[in-house]
C-alpha cells in the first residue's frame, strides 16, 4: 500500500512539473499583431514579433482575443472561427473575410476589403454562421463578377451591426441579408452604397434598419426588399439610382430624401409624411401616410 502511495505521489508530482510547459505550448494571445515586415513563425504577441498574415495571428489568438495591425498593408485572407476583434487603425487589407464562426462574435474594425486583384466571384465580407457580427469604420470594394460586397447568409436569429462604412463599386449588391432560415436583424448607421447594382438587398427573415445612410448611383436599385422583410429607413438619401426604393415587403420611411432616380419607389411602403421625394424621372408608388403614434 505504501509502495502504491508513493508511486501516486511520484506521478502527482511530475504532473505539476508538466503543467506550466504545457500552459506555456498551448497559449495563445489575447492580442495578436500583423506587420508587413512579420513572420507568421513569430508568436506574434507584439509589434516586434508580429505574424506576416492574417492566417498566422488568428491561429496564435485566444478565442475572445483580438489582432492588431503594427502597420498598414494586405494582409491576405481570413477564415474567421472564432470570436475575435481585428482593429487596424494602422490601415489594413484583406481580399476576403469569411466568418464562419456559429455562436461567436466577430468585429471587423479600422480595414479594407478590396479584392480586385482575386477575382472569381468572392464575396469581401462573407457572413456564414455567427451569433454577433460589427463591421465599422471599413472600406469595401471592388468584388468582381456580380459578387456582393457584403453578404450575410446565416441562420437566425443573428445580429449584424453596419457603421462609418462604405461599400463601394462591386459588379454586384453593396449588401445582401439572406438569412438561410429564421431572422437576422441588421442596423446600418453612417452607411454609404453607392456605384453597386443594388446599394442593399434584403431577403424574406431580414429586419433592417437605416439611419443617416446614403444609397446612391446603384444600377438597379439603392434598396430591394423581398417579402416576409421588415425595412425602416430615417434620416437617410437614396439617390441618382435607377430605382430608388423597390419595396414588396413592409417599409416604412421617415425624414427620408429621395431624389433624382430614374423611379422613386416601385411597390407600397409607408411614411409618416415627413420625407422628400423630388427630382425624379418618375415618383412611382405613391407611400401609405400612416400616425407618428
């Protein structure tokens, strides 16, 4: 019996010798840095032993934590799968972010998303599964043969959070909130979609609202609603776009100005009675004046 206490107490012993090696070979960051001068062999944990990709810092980054940019550049892509906030007030690239990270939160901030250089039909900002989602203060651009800029195809119930960005110049939509099932609500804030073929393009489960956001020079339509979509739009512009607002679902406008389009509105919508709409070819679908209550 003692022979067998000693060996417990023998294997107990070595097993807390083990321990803070393999603490130490299982760590991750909590911040994580990039650099066009990094290594993704560094442990990337500061600006001096940054990674030199996208890839290399997630990979050395707790779940929760966050990748910095040491200074600007691309960056290449990034396949996100797990919560994480990339902030790259530096300046900092990718050709695409797919986030395919079910129950997690996910903020892109401070970036751009350009991939004129791909090609192929991808997506800048491909949502696939995420609990949250906040893009803010990000320029995306330039997806190639008929690819949104954003897409968001996840199943609900998800929550998208859009502001101070720019979606601009893809051969397709500036955004696109497909859920695969349920409902995903959106907030756009400071948004502007412009030079796209549609600015924003909303299927049945999506719930979006828009404030102080412009939609403008989008071939087809600065905004699209499918039914089974809720729309509300305040404070905002659509403008020089072949049609403006194309409604068959419920939408809704308040101090809203829309302006020079080739059409106004095709399909009902509903306003307090407090919006603009001047300068068109054609005004269209006259909107439903409905109470403030």
């Amino acid at each position: 019996m003692k022979r067998i206490l000693r060996s417990i107490a023998v294997l107990v012993a070595a097993a807390a010798l083990m321990l803070p090696w393999m603490s130490q070979a299982n760590a991750q960051n909590t911040w994580s840095y990039v650099s066009t001068s990094g290594n993704d062999a560094n442990n990337c944990a500061t600006a001096a032993t940054a990674c030199g990709t996208w890839e290399g810092a997630l990979s050395k980054t707790d779940d929760n934590g966050a990748i910095l940019c040491a200074n600007a550049g691309h960056f290449g892509f990034l396949f996100i799968t797990k919560s994480v906030t990339i902030d790259c007030l530096a300046g900092g690239n990718a050709q695409v972010f797919q986030i395919n990270a079910p129950g997690k939160t996910v903020t892109l901030r401070h970036l751009s998303a350009d991939n004129a250089q791909v090609g192929g039909g991808l997506v800048a900002i491909d949502i696939v599964a995420a609990s949250q989602v906040y893009i803010e203060d990000v320029m995306i651009a330039r997806s190639s043969s008929g690819a949104p800029g954003i897409r968001d195809r996840r199943a609900g119930p998800a929550v998208l959070t859009i502001k101070n960005t720019s979606i601009v110049y893809n051969t397709g939509p500036g955004i696109v909130v497909v859920p695969a099932s349920g409902a995903i609500g959106v907030d756009l804030e400071n948004v502007t979609s412009a030079y796209n073929t549609f600015g924003l393009a909303i299927a049945s489960g999506g719930r979006v609202t828009i404030k102080n956001s412009f939609f403008t020079n989008n071939s087809v339509a600065g905004i699209e609603s499918d039914g089974g979509t809720f729309l509300n739009i305040n404070g905002s512009q659509v403008a020089f776009n072949e049609t403006g607002i194309l409604s068959h679902g419920s939408t809704t406008l308040s101090q809203t100005q829309i302006i020079s389009n080739t059409t106004a509105i095709n399909g009902a919508t509903q306003s307090f009675g407090n919006n603009q709409i001047v300068g068109n070819s054609s005004d269209g679908t006259a909107p439903t004046i409905i109470s403030s209550r």
